[in-house]
C-alpha cells in the first residue's frame, strides 16, 4: 500500500531538539521520516469520523505520555492541541486529577495513557469501557498513546546520537525473567488472546490485506488493530521500513533491539517472537537464551552487550540511555545508518509492547 508522505512541517525534529544534526541523522531514512509524520497525521489530525475518538481525547492522551517522559517540546506541542480546554491541558501537565474538571471519557484516556507508559503490562481496559469507549475506540486511544510513547523514545534516541544528550547514563536493567501471573520469557511459540472483539475474518476488507502486506492478516493480533484500519496501515509500513531496510544494522540485531525493549516492557509474546528470530538468524541461540535468563546481567558479546544496553536505555521513561554506549558501539564500528536503525527499532517495540499488553493477553502455552 503506497503510504502518502505529508510535505512541511516535521513534529519530531522539534520533539529532538530542532537541531540540524537531527535532521541529517533522519535524512539516512528518508522513508521513515515521512512515514513518521503520516502516522502522527493519522491520528492527531485524522480527515474524517475514524472510529469517533476526539481529537481532544487523543490529543490529552498525547499530552500525558510527554508529560512523564518530561519531553518539553513535546507538551508544549501537545498542550496546543487542546486550545479547547486550556485548564484540562493544565491539569494533564500538573498531573492533577481530572475527575470533576473534564469529561469522563477524557480522563480515562488520560489514565489510560498514563498507564501504558508508566506499566504497560499493568494495563486494564476496564475504564476506558466504563467511560464508553467502544472497541474500535479502545484500539484507537491505544494507539494514539503507543504512538506517542513511540515518538518520545525515538526523538531521546535520535538526539542521543545528535548531541551525546538525552537521558541519565543509568542502566536501565530488566525485569524478572518471570512476569506475574506469566509465563517465563521464552524463545517458545505462545498464544496471545484479544482483550477485545477483533475483527471476524470475513470483515477483513481488500484495504485490510493490502495495509497488512508482509503481515500474516488472519491472526488475532492484527485483525483486532484492524479496527483503525488508518494507523494500522501506516504503523505496518514504518514496521517494515525500520526492521527491513537495507544496508545498516544487521536483522538479527535489529530483533535483538526489540528483544532487548520488550523485556524491559514485560512483554512475553514480543520476547519470544522477536528472541526467537534474532537466534535463527544469528545461527546460535546461545547468547539469545542467556539474554532471556539473565537480563541486563548477560554475559553476551561487547558489541551485542552495547546493543542491548542502548536499546533497553530508550525504554525507561525517562530514557537512561547514555552517550557512552554511543560512542563505544562507533568505536566497534557501527555505522551511522546502525545507529539510526537501532533507535528506530527499539521506539517501535515501546510502540509495539503497549499494544500488545493492553489489549490482549498471553496463555503461556505453546501454540
């Protein structure tokens, strides 16, 4: 599916800092950077109904993931969005309650948004439904928060590598190779179950398939993400744009960014996908199964050890990322077009674990 590129304004160099060495850094991945912008477009800006989420809604969403990534360029772009309701805006970047001072379905996707960002795999769909959003709704608000979620990653990373700024320097660490009430993080094939009504098989349209082209349409994954068929289409092509492009970082380190990220998240399925296809394509499964036992503690090679580090430092919210690591993956010889790929990477599965664990859930058994 031809992806339309929008042409002016650029909302992520601002959100990196607007510097020219950010822009020249996104210029090795032309696709990318209007692919970006078209996703933002999409579901900031939609033309037409969509799935009857606000903009206002999706707009305090945005704000309240920025607000805990503390991305000043970010809220304040986000706080503009909601000229409407300046004193919801307010209290979104305050962090004080919103019950009483704006509409229920308001503060539920704010509570929602906060949630994903700060413990996605803590996230309940409960609220949203109480506060009357539909499924179809749910996917959107879901999305509209992974994305910016997204986007703050991917501009700490991108000016990370502009300016050696960005984050603490501290290692972000992982979580427990056990989740609570899941399985262990595995190289195995699991089964993950909609939270919601995905989309029967035959409401799957010829736009659906075309969206999902490289994709495997028919699992219940995509077919539940079908129900915003916009961003779904955009967000497949930026998927395949960063983990298929050629030259830069090779496959099998791209998936192990997104192994690396996904563990941080708790992210069960993520893990054993993306674990799964850095090992074959690495030709030895060893490392991988050390990465999933161990954590941040595994003993792997320099280089992969660095990788792993930089992708799992994008993941804290704030990023802890440090220049360092940067400088030493230049110094064993990674390219800029690696570096640039690896960030791209990492922020899609901040995007990619959200939605995962907010709208479905892991049986743990092989399937």
């Amino acid at each position: 599916m031809s992806i339309p590129v929008t042409r002016g304004h650029d909302v992520l160099d601002r959100f990196a800092g607007a510097a020219p060495e950010v822009t020249r850094l996104r210029a090795l991945r032309p696709e990318l950077v209007g692919l970006e912008q078209r996703a933002y477009d999409e579901l900031f800006h939609p033309q037409g109904p969509g799935t009857g989420v606000s903009a206002a809604e999706r707009a305090a969403a945005a704000l309240a993931v920025a607000v805990e990534h503390r991305r000043a360029p970010a809220v304040s772009h986000y706080r503009a969005l909601l000229t409407r309701d300046p004193g919801v805006a307010e209290r979104i970047v305050a962090r004080a309650p919103l019950e009483g001072h704006a509409p229920p379905r308001t503060a539920a996707a704010v509570a929602h948004a906060r949630q994903l960002t700060r413990a996605p795999a803590e996230a309940r769909l409960d609220a949203l439904r109480a506060a009357g959003f539909t499924d179809p709704q749910i996917v959107t608000v879901s999305q509209a928060a992974a994305f910016a979620h997204h986007q703050m990653q991917l501009a700490a990373g991108l000016q990370l590598l502009a300016t050696g700024e960005s984050g603490t320097g501290t290692d972000p660490g992982a979580p427990s190779t056990t989740v609570d009430g899941g399985p262990r993080f595995t190289t195995d094939v699991l089964t993950w179950r909609p939270a919601i009504r995905p989309l029967a098989r035959e409401e799957l349209t010829e736009a659906h398939r075309t969206a999902l082209a490289g994709k495997r349409p028919d699992t219940p994954y995509f077919r539940t993400l079908g129900h915003d068929l916009g961003i779904l289409a955009v967000r497949t092509a930026i998927d395949l744009a960063a983990f298929t492009a050629e030259g830069g970082l090779p496959r099998a380190e791209r998936e192990l960014a997104a192994t690396a990220v996904s563990l941080h998240s708790g992210c069960v399925y993520c893990v054993s996908v993306h674990a799964r296809r850095a090992a074959q394509l690495h030709g030895d499964p060893e490392p991988v199964d050390r990465l999933l036992k161990y954590g941040s503690t595994a003993v792997l090679g320099r280089r992969w050890k660095l990788i792993v580090r930089l992708a799992a430092g994008l993941a804290p919210v704030p990023a802890t990322a440090a220049d360092a690591d940067v400088q030493a993956l230049r110094e064993l010889g990674l390219s800029e077009p690696a570096l640039v790929d690896l960030v791209h990477c990492a922020s899609f599965f901040g995007w990619a674990n959200r939605l995962m664990l907010s709208l479905g859930t892991v049986d743990g058994e092989a399937g």
